[in-house]
C-alpha cells in the first residue's frame, strides 16, 4: 500500500534521516517513536507525498510519488486518513461539518449526514456537534481530528501524536477506535512519545513499533 525504500531526507543542509524502509501493509499497525527533532512528523509527510524524498522512493497504493501528477496525488490522498498534531479546522462551521468535510468535498455529502452523529459520539463528542471550534478544548479538538480521518473510512491511517492533548482514558477509546479499524483491514501508523499507549495497543493486536533516532530507523526495544 505504501512504502518507503531506503529513503534519505536532509533539511536546511543536514541529512534528517537516511537508508529509512518501511511498509504499510494492510492490517499492519506500527507504532512510531523516536526523541524530537528525530523526523517523525517529517517521515508522515513524506508517506502522503506532501514531500519528496532526497533520496531513495516513497511509493504510495503502487506509484512512486516523483511520479505523481497532482490528480494522482489528490486520489492517493483520499486513501489516507491523516489525523495532525496541530488540527486545523474552519472555524466558521461547526465541529459536525468539519467532521464531514472530507466527504461533503467528494460529494457524498449524504453519507456524512448519516455517519457523522455514530462517529462523534463514539469520540464523545456529540454534544459538542454544534459548536464552533474556538469554543473546543485541545483534547476535543484532537478527538475531532480523528474522527475526521476516519469519516473517509480510508485503507491507511496515519496519526501524529493523536493522544497528546487528552486524558489517559480518552487516549483508550482512542485507542480502540484505531485498534477496530486495524482489525478491519486498514493499516494504521502512530506516532507516540507515550510507550503506555504502545504497551496497551501490544495487548490487543499484533503491533510493531519503531524508533526512529540518529538518523535512522530501526526496530525498538523489547521492553515496549
């Protein structure tokens, strides 16, 4: 579905990282964890072809992203559900229609009508659905992030420290929410600084986690 083939990434005249490969197959879920600064949320931008790779090939559902017209890159993208550290949303509609976005968009503005009331209150947010963002606090507005990602029902998800802004047992319906969509087929990549959450995951499903350091990639310790 996607992977990475001995890729290298320099910014600002450095080398990031380098010789990374990865594969996302389906039903696979990868913890990502690695100090800051690593290249984390670098590695995630890179498997959306939001950016190329310096060297090596980042190839997405079969395609090498140096190949990619922007139409090929807009219908991969619509693949991938991708939940930011920093979620952004429009401020001027509500926390439902931010939510059913990514369908409205692709005219299936139906299908979010009838999906988003059971997907926000599985995050435990229904009774926010009619409020506006800047009236949201970090952890609902992380919440809606991935129920924004998945509305799509997408073949990967990628999150971005999804739990960062939440309490430990919001971070566990989190955490089964990604863990039902694995089990459904889907892959799933987490980054995470937080190993409680890794530990947990490891006791539902079959979980590989990687720690990207020193410019490299590599699997982590046993002790996750």
């Amino acid at each position: 579905m996607i992977e990475l083939r001995n890729v290298a990434y320099s910014y600002g005249g450095g080398e990031l990282f380098a010789d990374v490969s990865l594969a996302l197959q389906p039903g696979s879920f990868h913890f990502l964890t690695g100090p800051s600064g690593a290249g984390k949320t670098t590695l995630m931008r890179l498997l959306t072809a939001e950016l190329l790779p310096t060297q090596g090939e980042v190839t997405l559902f079969g395609q090498s992203t140096r190949a990619m017209s922007r139409d090929d890159v807009s219908g991969a993208r619509r693949r991938i559900g991708f939940v930011h550290q920093d979620c952004q949303f429009l401020d001027h509609l509500t926390l439902a229609e931010n939510v059913m976005l990514p369908l409205a968009v692709a005219g299936r503005q139906a299908e979010a009508q009838g999906n988003v009331g059971e997907l926000l209150a599985w995050v435990g947010l229904r009774a926010q659905a009619d409020q506006l963002p800047p009236s949201l606090s970090g952890g609902e507005r992380q919440r809606a992030a991935l129920a924004r990602a998945v509305i799509i029902s997408p073949e990967v998800i990628l999150a971005d420290e999804p739990t960062g802004n939440v309490d430990w047992e919001m971070s566990q319906r989190l955490l089964t929410l990604l863990v039902e969509l694995n089990r459904m087929g889907r892959a799933v990549l987490v980054a995470t600084h937080d190993l409680n959450l890794i530990r947990a995951a490891k006791a539902q499903v079959a979980v590989r986690s990687l720690r990207l350091a020193n410019r490299k990639l590599a699997a982590a310790g046993a002790d996750l």
